[in-house]
C-alpha cells in the first residue's frame, strides 16, 4: 500500500504528555506510537505520517523530535478572500438575491470555516421562514446574512485566548512563532 499517508486526528488524544498521564496503559499507547514512527517494530519507508490537534501543547515532546512529528504548521482561520469564497461556495444551492459577500467576509474575522458555513444555514433558514410568511420563494438576502451573522459568534474566540496564554508562557522557543504573529496581528485589529 506504499506509497501512503497516515492522518492521525486529534493527536493529543493518542500522544498526550505522558508527564501529565495517570494511566499507564495510556502511557503505553504514547510509547508504542514513538516506537512506530520511529520504525522500530516496521519498515515506514514511503509512509508519510501527519497529525492535527487543536492542544498542541498537550502532545508529548518525544513525538516532536526530528522523524516524528518534526515540522508544524498552523492552519489559521481563513483569510477574507477565503470566508468570501467559503460563503460563495455554501450558497450555491440555495437561491440568493443581491448580497455582498465582500462585505460579510470582512465582518466576519476570525470565523473559521465550520462558523461560515454555519452563517449561510442561518441566512437559509431565515429566507426559508420569509418564504414561508410570503408565500412564494424568497431569496437569501443581505438583511438575512446579517442575522445570521449576528447569531453566529466566532467559535475560534476561545480558543484564541486559551491558546495566547500558551504562547505567551510557554518556553518552548519558536516553537508557537506563527501563532504568536497572528495573535499580535489580532489584537492591533481589535479582535480578542
């Protein structure tokens, strides 16, 4: 099956620090997964292994040395051509009147793309609802998306500010650079 890659989701829940595990056939789970990744136990030649966590500081140290999980990349929310493209692509089955999708990617900073989508549910359902009142098909218009907006806070806010306590103690060198640029970038913009 080579070549292949290996997605581990929520590698926190698989790798969590052993320091902080109570269990030891937890325990166990961390050190069998360092085991793997270094090739101990299989041949890994043509295996490209990734993982994804929201609590990167959660995951063990040892899964971060080089040949492990050596190199990270933080996926931060999408920028406002992205939201806009996002809100484009969540409404084309639905029908929409004059809406500026410029306008509301810009409002909406910081929403990730679940949030976005979220947004265009609501505007359809609100259209939905005027549709019925009226009696004939009413397009998603602007009036709705701003609803919809204004129902759908950000669900990123919180983990933005557990996250910034993370970086701003943590003594792990460059380790949260990236994520400690677009925090600074965010609070120059207001966003908290």
């Amino acid at each position: 099956m080579r070549p292949s890659v290996l997605f581990i989701d929520e590698l926190d829940a698989l790798g969590h620090r052993r320091s902080h595990l109570h269990s030891a056939s937890v325990r166990t789970v961390v050190n069998q997964l360092l085991l793997e990744l270094d090739g101990a136990s299989t041949d890994n030649e043509g295996l490209l292994v990734l993982g994804a966590t929201n609590q990167p500081w959660d995951v063990d140290p040892a899964l971060l040395r080089p040949g492990r999980f050596d190199r990270q990349v933080v996926v931060l929310p999408p920028d406002e051509a992205a939201r806009a493209a996002i809100l484009r692509r969540h409404l084309t089955r639905s029908p929409v009147g004059d809406v500026d999708l410029e306008a509301i990617a810009h409002r909406t900073e910081g929403y990730s793309g679940a949030d976005l989508a979220r947004v265009c549910t609501r505007a359809v359902e609100f259209a939905l609802h005027a549709s019925v009142k009226a009696g004939a098909t009413q397009p998603v218009s602007q009036d709705d998306l701003d609803r919809a907006v204004a129902d759908t806070p950000p669900s990123t806010d919180a983990w933005f500010r557990l996250a910034e306590s993370y970086v701003q103690f943590a003594d792990d060198g460059d380790r949260y650079a990236d994520l400690a640029a677009y925090l600074a970038r965010r609070r120059r913009r207001g966003r908290r």
